[in-house]
C-alpha cells in the first residue's frame, strides 16, 4: 500500500514507481541483446517500457525505454514492449548505451 508522501511524489511527478516497475516476462534474447518487458500501470491501462541489456568487453550495459502507447493489459504491454526493443536495438545497435 502506498504511502500517502508516495503517492503525492507519484502525482506531482509520474511516472512507474521502483515496485511497479519490475519485469513482468522472462528477457527475450535478439542478436546478442536481452529484452526484458517492464510495463507499469498507468491511468487504468499499462504503459509501454522495457530493459535492453548487453554484455560488452566494458562491462554489461542497460537502457531503459518508456514509450507513450498504453495498453488494456499487461500481456499485451509485455508483448508490445518487446516489439518496440527489437526496433530499437535494429535502428540503433549499441549506441542506445552512449
């Protein structure tokens, strides 16, 4: 249950919550990426977002992704999410980590 000073930083400034924002589906391997699902809710629906992992001789790097399309469900916000990683990561490769 959230507290009532979570609920006013939720209110003044949007967006999912640590708790909310946990992964919803399994990572999903695409050419050398990962791709975990992170939909949170959001005005009765669930927001678009995800996690784009990748192991480099650096060391692993994330990018995280939160999109404005909603969906009725969780699935189909999971579904969707991993959609927009694979378009992601074919549009930009490993400079979604610079």
């Amino acid at each position: 249950m959230a507290t009532v000073l979570e609920r006013l930083w939720s209110s003044l400034f949007g967006g999912p919550k640590a708790e909310s924002a946990r992964p919803v589906a399994e990572a999903t391997e695409y050419k050398g990426y990962l791709i975990t699902p992170t939909p949170y809710p959001a005005k009765g629906q669930f927001q678009t977002a995800g996690l784009i992992e990748r192991d480099l001789e650096t060391g692993r790097k994330e990018h995280r992704f939160v999109r404005a399309e909603t969906h009725a469900s969780v699935e189909d916000a999971s579904s969707f999410a991993l959609a927009k990683g694979r378009q992601i990561i074919d549009e930009q490769g490993d400079r979604i980590f610079d």
